[in-house]
C-alpha cells in the first residue's frame, strides 16, 4: 500500500496539481489585496467615501445605528452583506478572466508546437517506375501482343 501512494504521488499529474494549487492561493491572496485595497477604495470614493465592503442591510435582530459589518455579526442579527457579495464576485471575475487567459495562452502554445514550422510543399514528382511499367504491361495486353 506504501508503495502504491508512492507510486500516485510520483505521477507528474499530481505534482502538477499541488503546484497549481500553491499558485492559486498566492494568486488568490494577490487578487483578494487587489480588490480590496485599489478597487473597492475606487468605488468608495465614487460613493462618497463610504467603506464599500462593510455595506449592509440588518434582516432581524438588534444592531446598534452605524455600527461595522463585523459588529452587526458579533450582535447575532441576520444581516444581508451586500457589499462583502459583490466584493466576492468581484474577485471571482478577475480570478475567472485571468484563469481564462491563461487557458487560451497555454491553448496557443500547444498549437504552435503541434504544427512543424517548416514542412516542405509536398512536390508531384510523377509516377514510379514501377508504375510506369505497370502500364506497359497492361497497354500490351490491351494491344493483344
């Protein structure tokens, strides 16, 4: 059995897998800043300086007025985050555009190194000689000699 996972392990396929999980959270981490310190600040500032992603809307409970989005959590009411959501999607479409563009890249490159770069015309050179003498024989006995 040790051997066996050993045997799975040592496969390029799973090797490939935890590297890409690696880079995918350090990726995440990358994305998951860019949001929240570049994006989510723009839209705050288009709003009025208001914290974006702290934006909420108190469903049923008891939240002190003005109180953070960590606050309202802490006093147990159920609380609609908007702005936490769409911080979410927001990072979920610049996960999913670069993931894309990186499909298509490895896609193009898998092209260009399936097809040879210099294949020669393929060039008609006529019939073989055993063709050619094919043909005699046939026109002789065609001919009747």
């Amino acid at each position: 059995m040790i051997q066996e996972f050993k045997d799975f392990i040592a496969k390029g396929n799973v090797i490939d897998l935890a590297v890409g999980i690696i880079i995918g959270a350090a990726f995440t981490a990358i994305v998951q800043s860019l949001v929240s310190d570049i994006i989510n600040p723009l839209i705050g500032l288009i709003l009025g300086g208001i914290d974006f992603t702290s934006m909420y809307v108190v469903l049923s409970g008891e939240v002190p007025a003005g109180a953070g989005l960590d606050t309202a959590r802490e006093a147990g009411a159920a609380i609609f985050a908007y702005g936490a959501f769409v911080t979410a999607v927001i990072n979920f479409f610049i996960i999913a555009m670069v993931v894309f563009m990186l499909v298509k890249l490895v896609n193009r490159i898998k092209k260009t190194a399936e097809k040879p770069d210099d294949v020669a015309p393929e060039v008609h050179t006529g019939p073989s000689q055993l063709d050619v003498l094919i043909e005699i024989r046939d026109t002789l006995k065609k001919d009747g000699v």
